[in-house]
C-alpha cells in the first residue's frame, strides 16, 4: 500500500530534452526537473543569477536492472565455459538478447541518457543549466535526513554571501520494486485497511510514498518584497516546543523510529498546546524525499494560517499524551494567534535528533485568500447608524452578488470597512455560497 506516481506529463521543448532521450530518460529526473523549474518560477527569480542547486536524493536501486543487463553479455559466455554446452554464435547471441530482455526491457539500442540519469549531480546540473545558473550544483544523500543536510548546506551557503539564492530540490521514488524489496527485508510492516500516522492505534506500518518538490531559499531581509512562505531559524537539535503551535512528525512507521521520536516528545513536554501531525498520513513514506514534503505542507499551512488534520485518525496507542499539551486535530481549523503573539511557530523533526524551527511573522503572512477561506462559510460584516442605513446595505450586498461578484471579495472589502469606521450597529451574515446568502438577506429585511 502507498502513494505511487502513476504518470505524469513535462514539456520537452521547455526541458530541452530530445523525444528518443525521452523515452529512456528516469523518471526520477524528470519529475524534478519540472518541479524545481516551478519552484524557481513562483520565486521569481531570473537567470544568469549566482544560484546554487542542491538536490537531495539517493541512490535510485532500479540502477541494478541496467548493471544486471550489462553483466548478462560477459556472465553467460562465462556460464557456457565451464559447461559441456557448444552453442553457435549466433545461438549464443540470440540467448544473451533474450536474458538482457528478461532483466530490464528496452525497445532498440541503449542511450547514454539511460544510464546517466541515474547520476544524482547531472539532475542538479540540469536544473541548474536550464536557467543558466552560475551558482555550484550537486547531490546530497542521507536517506531520511538528506533534505535536512542540504538545508544547512544552503543555510552556510547563504550566511556566507557565496550565493544571492538557493534552489533545494529532492526526489524518490521509493515504489520501485528494488526499493520495496530491500525496505521490507529491512523493516517488515504490517498494513490495515485505513492506514494512519505516528501514534495511532493502526500504525505500525510505514507507507510507499513517491514525489519530488522544491523550494526556492534566500536569506532573510525583513524589508524584502519577496512572497514569504515561511523562515527557516534554526536547523539542529530537537528543542522543548515550549513557544512552538505545531509540530510536524516524522512518523516513519519504522518501529524503532517511531518509538525514539515518541520517547522524546514525552521527554520534552511543551507548556502550551502543540497540535502534531504529519505529511505522511497522506503522502506515505517518501524516504530520501519526506523532509521536503514535510518542509513544503509545514510552510504553506503556516501561510495560509491553518492547522491541519490528521487523515484517517483513530486514536493513540497508548495513553501516555494524555497528561501533556500535544493534541491530535483531526479537522483542519484557522490557525489563530494568541493574544500578543506576533509569530506562527513550528517545528519539523527529521529522524533521530535533528528538528528545523520554523516561523512566520503575521504581517508578513499571507493577505489573500487561503485554504480555509475557500472551505468555511464566509463573514459579512454590516454596520450602520440606524435601521434604515443597514437596510440600504443588505439591498446593496444583495445587487452585488445578483451581478456575480465574488462572495470572497466581498466578504473581506465589508471586514476592512468595518474596522475603518465605527458605527452603533452591526449585522453579521454567516453564509457559504449565493444561496445562502440571499436567505439570510430575506430574514433581516423581512424582520
């Protein structure tokens, strides 16, 4: 069970990549091509810049297939030495063709992009030589924790001024038949039928994951115009959490992970309420690729304000957090601030003792429309200084949304308003679509 990559579709023109190349070209490479270009695009950065790559992966074991097909050649006219068999040439030939079939299938000829794309640093050159960078380019690999290292990587790259940004991309493809093989040897898991995360009492299972993400990453000026996801403080040992909201799990599934993960969140009880989580109820185990996606849900929930749920919750195995401040959501909700602070907090563990603190400044967060704004019902604030003013707005909120004007736009031009102009009355409409809407306008007009 897992969350595989079943296909997907990349622009070859934009890519530069020839349609034979294509066809031999590993996946794995191509899907971060696109997903780091996208990245880079939402950064707004330009080429010819002084931009580093770093691209955190390992070894893609389907390499074996390719080594086991180049091998066959030499490995049967071996076998057939030291065997009474005398076959002709051309029986010999045909024997080989048919085992390096059988191995690893490939129409015509090999490629040398077929064997290179598994070079971790030519994807990091890729990326790199499609927007002409002139910053360094590679490959680090430290299974789990490989996102992480490239992260304090980037981070000394950027204290330095060696470079003016950092792309940071990683990619997995842990489905691979070799992958699962080994993993399971390694760390048996056991599957339900509605398999969960860390902590719960359908847990004790680690999931396929596949994906690849990116991220775009500069040193922080408080002045920048820049679009801010989030703000990477610290990158190190695990802290208390004492001023953290929410904390994102590792939650490998892996027994002995797990439980080192579990001992040290009871080790270090937070004062305040810490909401845990974790990317891989939805995503599964992406192994050299989980921090990533750790990285990238952690950023856009702090973003766009909201806490999010656990999918497919249960309950705990056990009752140790209930004396503690951890909860476990199992809906998403607004992530509201507490009176005076100025910040969202997070943190996100890695596996074993290693943990990157994250924050976001509230007027530096997101102004627009978030995730939750588009899910809840919407506020429509009127006020006025007597019945006959609140009367004209609800005819004028109600031509409104009769010339189809977003209910959004509308929802958020009342509430600045409101907190512009201070009047005696005010009538609060709860509604989620037009509908709606319109209902609750005919009660206030017909009361």
């Amino acid at each position: 069970m897992g969350a595989y990559i079943d296909q997907f579709e990349i622009d070859l023109l934009r890519y530069k990549i020839q349609p034979k190349e294509a066809e031999r070209l590993q996946p794995q490479q191509a899907l971060l091509l696109k997903a780091a270009d996208n990245a880079i695009k939402d950064a707004g950065l330009d080429e010819n810049k002084n931009v580093a790559v770093l691209v955190a992966m390992d070894t893609e074991l389907a390499i074996h297939q390719c080594l086991a097909r180049w091998d066959v050649e030499w490995q049967i006219e071996d076998a057939l030495k030291n065997t009474d068999l005398d076959l002709e040439k051309s029986s010999i030939s045909e024997l080989i063709d048919i085992t390096k079939k059988a191995i690893y299938h490939r129409q015509g000829a090999p490629t040398p992009s077929e064997f290179t794309s598994f070079i971790g640093n030519l994807i990091a050159c890729r990326i790199s030589s499609l927007w002409d960078f002139s910053g360094p380019a590679f490959t680090v690999s430290c299974t789990e924790n490989s996102v992480f290292k490239a992260l304090e990587i980037a981070q000394n790259l950027l204290s330095l001024g060696e470079v003016d940004a950092v792309v940071v991309g990683a990619v997995d493809f842990a489905g691979g038949l070799e992958n699962v093989l080994l993993r399971q040897k390694e760390n048996p898991s056991k599957h339900t039928i509605n398999p969960s995360t860390l902590f719960s009492t359908n847990s004790n299972n680690w999931l396929i994951g596949e994906g690849a993400g990116a991220v775009v990453l500069k040193k922080h000026k408080s002045d920048s115009s820049d679009k801010v996801y989030a703000v990477i403080d610290e990158i190190g040992s695990w802290k208390t959490g004492n001023s953290i909201d929410y904390l994102e799990l590792a939650a490998t599934g892996i027994v002995t992970q797990n439980q080192f993960e579990q001992n040290q969140l009871l080790k270090k009880k937070p004062k305040n309420s810490v909401a845990l989580g974790t990317i891989k109820a939805n995503f599964g185990n992406c192994f050299a690729a989980s921090g990533m996606a750790s990285l990238i849900k952690t950023a856009l929930c702090m973003y766009y304000r909201f806490i999010p749920g656990i999918a497919d919750w249960s309950a705990p195995e056990n009752k140790a957090f209930q004396k503690t401040n951890y909860y476990f959501p199992t809906e998403s909700r607004p992530w509201i601030l507490a009176k005076g602070q100025n910040e969202r907090k997070a943190s996100i563990n890695g596996v074993g003792d290693i943990q990157i603190q994250l924050s976001l400044d509230q007027g530096k967060s997101y102004q627009g429309f978030g995730f939750l704004q588009t899910q809840l019902p919407n506020l429509f604030i009127l006020t006025g200084n007597s019945a006959e003013h609140l009367l004209n707005q609800l005819d004028l909120l109600n031509s409104q949304i009769q010339n189809g004007h977003e209910l959004l736009t509308i929802a958020a031009t009342l509430h600045d308003t409101f907190c512009q102009q201070k009047s005696k009355y005010t009538i609060v409409l709860v509604a989620k679509d037009q509908i709606s809407l319109q209902k609750e306008i005919e009660v206030f007009q017909k009361n």
